[in-house]
C-alpha cells in the first residue's frame, strides 16, 4: 500500500474548510501497514497537524479523524483500506421515575434467584466493564466495588457519571450496602466504569471501540453494554470480535423499540450475549425488542438502582436486563474461571426458565443463576 499517498490524501481532506465534516472510521487490512502508516505520520514533519487530528484505534487497526462529509478513499487506497461513518451511539433510552427507597435486594436480584447462590458465589474478583456514562464514585453502594477505569472523553480526569444511567447498571452489578442500601446480583464482583458517554448519554463508535480496548488490554472478564443503534458497523464488529477471541464475554441490550424481529447492535452479533427485558410477572417487558435474536431475557421493567449524588433511582429498559445477566456471569466466572464465551452461553441457553407467555419461542427464556450454576457443574 502507498502510505505516503494515504497521508497525502488524509492532509488534503482533512485540511478542507469548505466542507461539512464527519467523524470518519478507516480500517487497514493488516497490522504491519497499519503500523508503517502510524510510524511515518510522527516521521513526517508536514503532516503534524493530521497527526493531532487522528486518533489510533490499534484493536481494529484502524484510525478515526474528521472528514469531508462526501469523501472518498482513492482508487488505489480502496481494497486495502476502508472507510465508514464513525456514527453516534446512544445508552437505550429508558423511562425512569425517583422511587420510595426499598432497602435491600431489589425484585430482579431476588427473581433470578442471585440470593439463593450468595452461599456459593458473591463474584469475588470478577472484573465488569461498564462502558457507560461513567459512576457515582461516592455512592456509599459502590464504593466499595469500583476500580479506577478510565475516562476515553478526558484521559486526565476519572470517570465520573454525569448522567446517571452508568451508576444505574453498575448498582444492579455490585452494589453492596446490605445495611442502609440495596444489594446487587454480584455484591463481590469489581465495576471497572469506562466513560465512553457524555452527559447527554451520546457517544461515538470509536470511543466504544477504545472503550472495548482497554477492558482487553485491562483484563476484564465481563463487558456490559448497556446501548445499541440500528446500523451496522463493521469497525465495531472487529473490536467485538477480537474481545471474543480475547477469552471476554460482552453482554448487550437488545433494545427498546417493542419489535419482534429487530434487535440493536452490537447485541445483534452473534459475539454478544443478547438480552431482553422482562417484568415482575415473567413476562417479556411491552417495550423491549424480542425474537429470533434474543439470546435471554432478564428483569427491565420499574428496576431500582444507585443514581447520582447517594440517590436511587427506578429506570426500565433492555439496559438494566443486560445488568442483571453481567451480574449473573460475575457469580458464575467466580465459581468457573476458565469459562470461555461461548461455554457461558451455552450454559445460560441451557438453564433459562421458560417465560409465561404462549407467544414467544419455548427455547428462549428468562435469566435462572441457580439453574445456571446447576448447569454449568454438568459441563
């Protein structure tokens, strides 16, 4: 590939003020052309300002940087190179309402039966990506329970939750306050909170696809992803992938658009755990997407977690489903380490209770930990 006329094209487009710009994913075929480009961009002295502009995202060996809203790659880049719209991402918008306090273990943590195992399993050690919003670091539920993270908007600062969703699910996650506070499915388990989303809950592709990066690089078990779009994006298919090949399972929302066959990426990937939402009844949630996609479903529905400031908060959405099912493999990877991916969804698939509806598939059902745990012993 020529690298130097990538850099010159990249110059040229990203040195364009007459156009309306966007934040552009390029991926190379291999790593060693994605290493020469990155070498010779800090080689070249002209190209600095490109240099300030790009931002590496080495998991997918790929760049993103802005660019002129109808730009091309050459002809001769094409083939080895690709490009796509780097789009925005949202967390699955949720309805949410300030509830009278109910200390102790909230009616999802109680109706997957996470209590029943705290005998056996707490999640001791299990490290939980939370890529999210950020956390409420003094939540005197979660103090105890986070590691540092990172924050992917502004590396110098810690990863704190401006919005609230991401305490939210880190809540339903560990919490661990038995005396004046709530419980969560995995109270031992560690939150490594990733701030990948503003205030406004609005993030990039490539901010998740750092987001996934660093839990790889970091260590992490478990990855929750608490968000989803509607388009595709084959950059963030590769960082999915590489987590899976990685030995880290990701557990995804599936969505809140009430559909029979639609469900949201990434959780429409086949690397994911895909989760819908059920309610107090075990029944699937009226709001949450459902079909041939959902891998399980889980409580969504009026679900009471930390929120900002010491506060609770009840939120319902495929957000606070998948929550439950990260805790859920906190308990389990504790107890089995060595567990693979696709071992974990196997055993859940296995183990799921059937849900009381008539209308939807016998073989999906909702999140069982103590059928689980009971499944995974036979493997």
């Amino acid at each position: 590939m020529d690298t130097a006329a990538l850099i010159r094209w990249l110059q040229q487009a990203m040195t364009r003020n007459d156009v309306s710009k966007d934040k552009r994913i390029i991926r190379f075929q291999n790593g060693s052309e994605y290493r020469r480009f990155l070498h010779k961009l800090k080689q070249n002295a002209s190209s600095s300002t490109v240099l300030k502009a790009v931002r590496p995202l080495p998991i997918i060996q790929g760049i993103t940087c802005m660019l002129g809203a109808d730009e091309r790659l050459p002809e001769g880049l094409s083939g080895r190179t690709w490009m796509e719209k780097d789009c925005r991402i949202s967390v699955s918008p949720s309805s949410q309402k300030a509830p009278a306090i109910e200390n102790g273990i909230p009616w999802g943590v109680q109706q997957i039966k996470a209590p029943l195992v705290w005998g056996v399993t707490t999640g001791h050690r299990v490290k939980v990506g939370v890529i999210d919003t950020g956390v409420d670091f003094n939540h005197p539920d979660l103090r105890h329970s986070l590691l540092r993270g990172i924050n992917l908007l502004n590396r110098s600062k810690m990863p704190y939750d401006d919005n609230g969703h991401g305490t939210h699910i880190a809540g339903t996650i560990a919490a661990a306050n038995q005396m004046q506070g709530m419980i969560g499915v995995a109270p031992r388990a560690i939150i490594a909170p990733v701030k990948a989303f503003d205030h406004n809950g609005s993030a990039f592709v490539s901010d998740i696809i750092l987001g996934i990066e660093w839990c790889v690089r970091n260590g992490i078990d478990v990855i929750n992803m608490s968000f989803g779009m509607k388009t595709r994006s084959k950059a963030l298919l590769g960082a999915v992938t590489n987590a899976y090949n990685s030995g880290v399972i990701i557990v995804a929302s599936s969505g809140n658009d009430g559909k029979l066959r639609s469900v949201d990426y990434p959780a429409r990937y086949p690397q994911t755990i895909s989760v819908g939402a059920t309610n107090r009844l075990r029944r699937v949630a009226p709001f949450s997407n459902r079909g041939p996609y959902i891998d399980i479903y889980a409580p969504g529905d009026k679900i009471m977690s930390a929120w900002l400031r010491g506060n609770y908060n009840e939120m319902s959405g495929t957000s606070m489903a998948t929550s439950h099912v990260s805790g859920a493999i906190a308990l389990l990877l504790s107890l089995r380490p060595g567990l693979t991916p696709g071992d974990i969804k196997a055993i859940m698939k296995r183990s799921m209770q059937p849900l009381r509806s008539s209308k939807t598939r016998r073989s999906v059902g909702e999140l069982d930990v103590l059928r689980m745990l009971q499944a995974a012993e036979r493997m």
